[in-house]
C-alpha cells in the first residue's frame, strides 16, 4: 500500500486516477444543510446494521435516500424502493444533497450527474468497510460521488482487481471523493476507524455516496 496525504488544502482537487479525484473541503459551505437534512431522514429511515448475504451483520450501520436505496440480507445485495424495516419509501433525496453532489461531480468533470439514490453510512471507531466494487446499479456510465463528515477516515482505493495494489488517502470533514469513467469500478474500502473525535459529530463519521442507479 502507498499513502496518499498531500498536504491537503481547502480548494485543492487530489487526483487519485485518471478519471478521479479528492475534492478537498468542498463539502463545507454545506454542512449546516447537509446535518439538518440528515437529522430528518434518520428519524424517518433510522440507522440499521445490514445482515450480508454470508449471515454476517455488516460492522457500519447504513440508511438511504433518495428513488431506490440500498439492501443486504441473505438474499444478497440489491437496491430498493422500499426500506424493509418501515414498509415505505426512503426519505426523498433533499434538495441540498442533490445539489451538492450534481456541484461536485462537475467539478470532477462529470456534467449532468443526477443520483437517484444516497447510501448514508455511519462509521463508529472500529467500523471498517472492507474492499469491494459499486456493481449493483444499472448506469456504469455515471460516477461516484462520496462525501465525508466527521471522523477522519484512511480510505483504501485499488485497481480493478482485488489484489492490486491500493493507495491510502486521508479523508477529512467535508471533503469530497469523485470516481467515474474507467476509474468507476475500482475497488474501495476504509479502514478501521480511528484518532479524535470531530467538533461537531463526536467519534462518528458519516459518509454520503451518491449513486445514478437506474
């Protein structure tokens, strides 16, 4: 593995492939938006530790918004427009999110991105995300769009296959990770999650993915 911290600064866009990217701090002219918006969708999608398809319950607890959300459970990975535990539709993407992620796409180079759906992850120390690709959404052709809020995170980005090797990045509050073109399927995973609290959300981190499913 190779470590990737380069002096990160507000502002500066850190190129982790040919086609993606750290966009540093961009998230933070949102934050206030963004925690108000979460606080609302998790009282109406709460947080859930997803059962994988191994009968193993994954160590991140997740919740979705947005047209189709993300599921696990011993039938496997797939996406849905109903959250399983409520028998409703997932909290509509809030405006703020879509904004923001449609903003840092462009940034990234990729125009007209318009996600369908929000994969919201809640980190704790210890919760780790192992290696793995996004391949259950229909549209490869649209990027990934990942934002970071709270604990920093050392996020884990590899080839196309799973023993390449992967580089280590330092992901920070409000910064925002972009991957698409022939980058999109690369895999990807955090480690452990560890260090200091954050000012604002404590020992969490909240991670953000928006995704073009259909």
């Amino acid at each position: 593995m190779s470590t990737l911290d380069l002096f990160q600064v507000p502002g500066q866009r850190l190129p982790l492939g040919a086609q993606a990217f750290i966009l540093c701090g961009f998230a933070m002219p949102y934050q206030d938006e963004l925690l108000a918006a979460l606080s609302a969708i998790e009282a109406q999608s709460p947080f859930r530790k997803m059962q994988t398809r191994g009968g193993y319950r994954m160590s991140v607890a997740m919740t979705n918004c947005g047209e189709v959300g993300w599921v696990s459970d011993l039938q496997g990975y797939r996406y849905s427009s109903i959250d399983p535990h409520s028998g409703a539709p997932w909290p509509a993407m809030p405006g703020v999110f879509s904004r923001l992620a449609e903003t840092a796409a462009a940034a990234a180079g990729f125009a007209a991105f318009q996600p369908d759906a929000c994969l919201i992850n809640r980190y704790l120390p210890g919760s780790r995300l192992s290696l793995h690709q996004d391949k259950d959404e229909r549209d490869f052709s649209a990027p990934i769009v990942s934002v970071s809020l709270g604990m920093t995170a050392t996020f884990l980005f590899g080839g196309h296959r799973r023993e390449e090797r992967t580089a280590r990045v330092q992901l920070y509050h409000g910064d925002v990770a972009v991957w698409g073109g022939e980058d999109r399927l690369r895999y990807h995973g955090v480690l452990p999650l560890k260090g200091m609290a954050h000012p604002l959300l404590g020992e969490r981190r909240i991670n953000l993915t928006f995704r073009k499913v259909r």
